[in-house]
C-alpha cells in the first residue's frame, strides 16, 4: 500500500488529488499485505479494506475522525489498534480469525469505543461466553452480529442479558441455539431492549406475549402454565384491538357529523336555505356528494332481485327467494312499451339482433296479412318461382292527408311466396341492412 498507489486509487474514483480532502477511501479487493502511508489522510470517515490479505489492524494512528471501518474477509486475529478512534460507529471484522473480543474498551482508564454502536463478527472463532465478555463495557452498542460462530456455551445470554442497549442480535447458525429451550422466547425474555432476532423483528405484541410467558416461568410455573398465560394475553390483545377499532369507527362518525353540522349552521348564518341538518346528512361522506333519492321500477326490481336470488344460491341448488310469490302479484307483467324500448336497445350496434328483428316483423306482417301470399300448392303446380309484381298505383290521396302505402309483393326465402309488404317498411329494413353492413366494413 503505497503512497502511489493510495493517489491511483483515489483518481479512479474521481477523488481528490490531495490526500487530506479526501474523507473516503475505498482500498478493497486489492491484494493489499498490510494498512501504511496513510499519514496523510487525516479526513477519512470511511475506509474499505476488505477483501485484502491483512493480518493485524495497523496504520490507522492519524485517522482520528474515522466513523466506519470495514474489515471483514481478511486474515486478521487479534482486536487492536483501534481504541483511539473516539468517533468510530461501525467496525466490520466478519469472515476473520478472530477468536476473541478485546481491544475496544479500557476498563482500567475507563476509556475505548464509547461511540461504537455496530460490531459484526460473523464467520469467526468464537465459542465460550468469555469470548464475548469484552462487549459488555461498550455503553452504545446496539447491534451485535456472531451469527456462524461457534458458539456452545448457553453462559452467552448472561452476556447478552448485560449489555444496556442492545437492539439488534445475530446468533443464527451457532449451536447453542440448539441448546436453548424455547430459543426465541426465551433470548427475548432476556434482553429487554431487544427489536430484532436473527431473522425478523420483535414486535411490540410479541414482547407483551413473551413477558406473560416469562413471569410464569420466572415464578417456577409448569411450561402448560406459562402458555396458558401466553394465550390469555393473546386474548386480551385482540380484544383491545377490537375495542380500539370501534372506537375509532365511533370517532369518525361523530366527526363526520360535526362536520355536517356545521356546514348546515354556516349556510342558515348565511342566508342561503340549504338543506336541514337531517337531510344534508344523505350524501357521501368520502365525495361530500348528495346522494339523490330514487324511485326503483317494477322491472328494475324484478331483476335486482332475481340476481341477488342467484348470488346467495346455496351448494344444493336451491335458494331463499328474496321474493316470494304473493309479492310477485303485486309486480305487474312486463308492459308492450317496455317490450319495445328492450328490443330497440338489444339491437342498436347489433347486425344480427337487427335482421333477427326484422324477420319477427315480417313474420308477424305474414301472420297478421295472410291474403297477401298465393298459396304454395300453386307455386308447385307451375314449377316456378314467384313472379315479383307491383300492384296497380292508388289513386292521389286528397291535399293535406297522409300518403297511403304502396305494397310491393317481395319473395320469401322461408316459404318462397310472394309476400306484400309496406314500400316504407322494406325501405327502413334494407337501409338498416346497409348501415350495419358497411359498419362491419369499417371494423
């Protein structure tokens, strides 16, 4: 590790050139045997060195403003070196050889890490509780990581248990996690500050839960015991919580109200005869939409109630009619008008529902006009088809009447006879025709 070397790096990072201005210094992955020549680097506040060869923590004598150090994936054994940086927050060592926890603190001076809030030891050489005896005299360590250690000695929560304030453990991946009863209860029950455990957090309801638990087993009560209790707090969780939730709901009701109240007041003040209070109340309390009274129809109803019918049908097939016979005599049948408004919406935009409809009409036009065909026998007896005619012209209807309809006898592709039907009425047909066939065009 060069000086060279160091200003190589800092260029490849479009860092500055002077050494001192510099307040990072990523030296990771380099291959690097040893920290040195960083006299000159007295602004650092965060230095990368993982991944290198080191074997001893060194050469950070200057670096007195150092807030996070990153170590982890090197050769170093031993803590040291590190107990003048006042200011350091986090210091990353997993992945080492280090087998014991020392060097951050001086309990005879009473001085070390006193600002040390992170320490990670992952994938190293731990094993006993007195490896870890050293974390108990740091006052802001908060998270600690020896998760993939090798750690036996159950002695460790005791540990644990002492440290003020700590938030966050790693422990996974250590036997003694086998060797605790009731793991996660039981570390919980231990540290009373503690928010996160190994894998997921500590929720406020769970540390209730496992503090009924551990009073029983704290008391020297039966494991039965000690769950039974656990449950009746789980009870009385979800009941403050339902209690909570109506109360909420009753809250807003009210301020909804008040609200409504309110605005009715301003515009009685105001002069404008509004709506009363009662009444302003009918609208939507989300939009502040009135909500409009309608009157539903009888077919409206019909069908409302025939789809509802069908929705809460039971798995047997059968359903509680919404409905039921005497209420339906009082619904009257469908009348002509509304037959004819349906029909008239079925078909609009419809090619097949129009020439659908237009074959009813002209069978309806047959059924009602039954003299207006020859008879089929006649048809058959010439072997030929129909001849289309047009019958003789009226006479001129009188000034300022209606124009009589002219009857043109068109064949029928059912029953291929002639048929007679109104000029105006074949002239609507086929201009529909025509409408939806060039609609279909343009699709």
């Amino acid at each position: 590790m060069t000086k060279e070397a160091l200003k190589a790096l800092c260029k490849e990072k479009k860092q500055y050139a002077t050494p001192c201005c510099n307040d990072k210094l990523y030296a990771h992955y380099k291959g690097f045997r040893r920290i040195m020549n960083l006299e000159e680097y007295t602004a650092l506040r965060v230095c990368w060195f993982e991944g290198n060869g080191l074997q001893k923590i060194e050469g950070l004598e200057h670096q007195k403003e150092l807030r996070t150090l990153y170590l982890q994936e090197n050769l170093i054994e031993k803590i040291e070196n590190v107990m003048h940086l006042s200011d350091l927050d986090s210091l990353n060592l997993s992945q080492n050889c280090i087998r014991v926890v020392e060097g951050l603190w001086d309990t005879a001076a009473g001085a070390g890490l006193a600002k040390l809030q992170n320490l990670h030891l992952k994938n190293n050489h731990l094993k006993k509780a007195a490896d870890l005896e050293h974390v108990v005299h740091l006052p802001a360590l908060t998270t600690l990581d020896v998760q993939h250690n090798k750690i036996e000695d159950p002695g460790v929560l005791d540990v644990f248990a002492r440290m003020p304030n700590l938030r966050v453990l790693y422990l996974q991946g250590n036997d003694v996690v086998k060797k605790i009863r009731h793991y996660r209860k039981t570390v919980t029950h231990r540290c009373k500050q503690l928010k996160y455990l190994d894998d997921r957090p500590v929720f406020p309801e769970d540390r209730l839960r496992v503090e009924a638990w551990g009073r029983v087993v704290d008391a020297g009560g039966t494991d039965k015991e000690a769950l039974e209790a656990e449950r009746a707090e789980v009870e009385r969780q979800k009941k403050e919580k339902r209690e909570r939730e109506l109360g909420n709901s009753k809250a807003f009701d009210a301020m909804v109200r008040r609200a409504h109240e309110k605005a009715a007041l301003q515009r009685a003040n105001a002069g404008q005869h509004g709506p009363l209070v009662d009444e302003a109340l009918a609208m939507n309390i989300f939009s502040g939409e009135a909500i409009v009274p309608t009157i539903e129809g009888a077919r409206t109803k019909r069908a409302r109630e025939q789809r509802w019918a069908r929705i809460i049908k039971d798995e047997d097939g059968a359903s509680d009619p919404v409905v039921g016979d005497d209420d339906m005599d009082d619904i009257p049948e469908e009348t002509e008008e509304e037959k004819r408004l349906y029909e008239l919406c079925r078909t609009v935009g419809n090619p097949n529902a129009a020439r659908d409809a237009q074959r009813e009409v002209e069978a309806d036009y047959r059924q009602q006009h039954p003299q207006g065909s020859k008879p089929e026998g006649a048809l058959q007896d010439q072997g030929a088809k129909p001849a289309t005619s047009v019958a003789a012209a009226p006479p001129p209807p009188p000034p300022g009447s209606a124009p009589a309809p002219v009857h043109v006898p068109v064949p029928n592709a059912a029953a291929d006879t002639g048929v007679e039907v109104d000029v105006g009425v074949l002239s609507a047909v086929k201009a529909s025709e025509q409408d939806f066939t060039n609609m279909d065009e343009l699709d």
